[in-house]
C-alpha cells in the first residue's frame, strides 16, 4: 500500500464507483519512488484547493492498476506514475512521469473548468 494521506483505490469496484459516482476525479497511479512522491505530494495540498475534484492514488504493483495502465490514453507510457483525469466518468487526460504543482494546477484547470 502506498504512503500517503489520499485515499487508496485498492480494488476495481472502488475505481468503477469512484468515476460514475463523482463528474471530476484525478488517480495518479504509482509506487513510492522519487517520480511519484511529488504528484502525491501535489494531489495531497490541492485537495484543498479544488474541493470539488476527487483526487486518488493507487498502487502501480496491484492487480486492479490494469484498469488504469490498459487505458489507450496510457498505452505510449514509460514512466512513473501515470496520471489520469476523469470527468463524468470519461478519461479527459493522462499524463506520465513527474509533474509540477503548475503543470497539475495547468491540467486541473484546462480539463476541469
């Protein structure tokens, strides 16, 4: 399980009912590596900011991670984590690899206002 203060998805019915219960959900799906502490570190302070988004994290190494890394929008992906964005339960964007807080804040903003 990863080490941060966002709530896990851990199974395929949490990320199912996550996205069709929710119009605005970010998963950034990783390991505790030193490309995918920042993004949670990220997600973790804009909680805050952007009440109205769902930000989640989810094990890379589980088996329900297939959801997320089988996605066409992530098929090009090579590094860690990937990053998707739902809205009303379609995916809107997906990126990989370190982000800034601007560059989430930049993609919060383009795909979700």
């Amino acid at each position: 399980m990863l080490q941060t203060n966002l709530e896990h998805i851990e199974t395929e019915e949490q990320l199912k009912e996550l996205i069709e219960k929710n119009e605005k959900v970010a998963v950034c799906c990783g390991r505790m590596g030193p490309m995918c502490i920042p993004v949670y570190d990220i997600f973790e302070i804009f909680q805050e900011s952007y009440p109205d988004i769902q930000f989640r994290d989810m094990d890379f190494d589980i088996p329900v991670a297939a959801l997320i890394k089988g996605l066409p929008e992530c098929r090009g992906f090579w590094g860690l984590p990937f990053t998707v964005y739902y809205r009303n339960g379609k995916v809107v964007k997906a990126t990989s690899s370190i982000q800034s807080a601007k560059e989430v804040k930049n993609i919060l903003n383009d795909v979700f206002t």
